[in-house]
C-alpha cells in the first residue's frame, strides 16, 4: 500500500510504501476480544471494604422463643437481625440491619478487590488484532519529523488545512440531559492519534501523542472499533515495519 509523506507545510514531499501491516485483514471480532482483555489488565482492582456494613451490634441479639429476654416471638416481625435504637421496659423499638435486605446493610455478591482481572490470551490473536486496529485507522496521513518541531500555531494551521471540518482536536463539553446529575457531566471525542517513533518527542494539547513502543489496542481503536483518525510519523512507520514483522 502506498500513501504519501507529507512535509512540515501539509505539501506532498514524496509516496512511500506502507509496511505490510497496514494492509492486513481486518478482524474485527478478534480485535474486540484483545481490547476488552487489555481493557481489564489495565483497570485498578476495585471492590467493597471488608467488614462493609456489618459493623452494627445486632447478629444473635434477638429469639423466637417464649418468655424469653428480647424474643420476637408474637411481635409479627420477621427474624433479621436487628439493632435496639430505644427501649420501653421490655418494650423495644429496633430496626433491621447487617443483611443485605435493610439499610445499611451488606451487599450479596459485593465485588472484591482480590479478583484477579488478568486474563491471557494467544499472541497471534493479539498480533492479528493490531495489525486490524492499524489496518482500520482512518486517514494514514504520515508527516516527516520535521513536522513535530513546529511550534503551536504552525502545526494546528497545517492540520487545519490537511484535515478541514474533520474533528482532530480532542473537545470537551457539557452533556445534554439527566447524566449531568449522575457523575457523568462532560462528555469528550477521541480526537486525532499521533503515532511518533521511540526516539521523537512531542506534546500538544488536544492531541493525543503515543510511542510505538507503547503503541495499545486501545489507543488505535479506543472503543474496540476500527476508525480513529491517526497520524504517523516516517520514523514510526519504520519502526511499526520491524516492529510487526
């Protein structure tokens, strides 16, 4: 596959050919299969804090016997435990608690910080899911290393001009509807992708910029799906080509 080499003005300088991988079958099941496997390995063990609610005084307090102390019998009340908040006598004014049907209580099935998340799978699967995620970017616009040492304003006039309407830059804004009561006000685009190689160094804001040496499934296809906007640069096209062989 050929595509051309764009120099630091968005001008044509050259065609160069594209490493194999770019040319791959794209697999999309496999691909969703590898992202949702890195997408666990990646995530910080979360789960409920041991003890989490259980820490009342009420397991075993309560029987349902005759003329006994504190007995539920003939109460017309169910036998979960309980916690005394006043009493009258031998008359008491309590509430359920610790199981997991009252307030406050304990969770069933409470997830557990333990768990391990790490799965394996087949490195040709992982191998075939990047070459699809690779094959699928949208654009495989590739600049020389010239381009990354322009300053600000002169790399976004480029991308302008290369790109026009197409949405590079990486936009924040406020969600429409009930979500903005609900922990999830801002929602955001992908934006662009900037592939450099392991030796080049960039940093723009609204961009985001990866190595290819840290080059993930989840930075091509951010949601499992082939199509992100990506960018390379002619060192990170050869270093994929050795890389990915």
């Amino acid at each position: 596959m050929m595509t051309q080499l764009l120099d630091k003005t968005g001008k044509k300088k050259k065609e160069i050919e594209l490493p194999e991988n770019f040319s791959s079958v794209i697999r999309p099941d496999i691909l969703l299969k590898v992202y949702e496997v890195e997408k666990k390995s990646l995530m910080a063990p979360w789960g409920a804090k041991p003890g989490a609610g259980a820490s009342y005084s009420a397991s075993g307090i309560l029987k349902h016997q005759r003329h006994v102390w504190k007995t539920t019998y003939g109460k017309g009340i169910s036998r979960i435990p309980r916690k005394i908040m006043s009493r009258h006598g031998a008359s008491f004014n309590w509430v359920g608690a610790t199981v997991s049907s009252t307030r406050g209580g304990r969770k069933p099935m409470a997830p557990k910080s333990s768990r391990n998340l790490f799965k394996k799978i087949n490195k040709k699967e992982v191998k075939i899911a990047l070459n699809s995620a690779l094959a699928g970017s949208k654009g495989k616009f590739v600049f020389s290393s010239d381009f990354l040492k322009l300053k600000s304003k002169e790399f976004f006039e480029v991308l302008k001009k290369t790109f026009g309407d197409e949405k590079v830059l990486k936009k924040k804004s406020v969600r429409a509807g009930k979500g903005k009561l609900r922990g999830r006000k801002y929602k955001s685009n992908a934006g662009a992708l900037f592939v450099i190689g392991g030796k080049e160094d960039m940093k723009r804001k609204g961009i985001e910029v990866v190595k290819t040496n840290e080059l993930k499934i989840k930075d091509l296809a951010p949601s499992g799906r082939v199509g992100r906007l990506t960018c390379y640069t002619e060192d990170a096209i050869k270093e994929i080509g050795e890389k990915l062989k």
